[in-house]
C-alpha cells in the first residue's frame, strides 16, 4: 500500500508530466 507521503511524491510527477503533455499538445490542438 502506498504511503501519503510517496502519494504525493507520485503526485508532484504527475502534475510536472502533466504540464508538460499539454505544453506539447495546445500549439497542436491551436
């Protein structure tokens, strides 16, 4: 089971991923 802290150290990734793929996507969908 995860642990809250490694929680949101998987969630602070998700958000940098996240930020990035739609930095890649919006000039695309523009």
């Amino acid at each position: 089971m995860l642990r809250p802290f490694n929680l949101q150290g998987i969630e602070s990734k998700t958000k940098k991923h996240l930020s990035w793929f739609y930095g890649f996507l919006e000039p695309v969908i523009e």
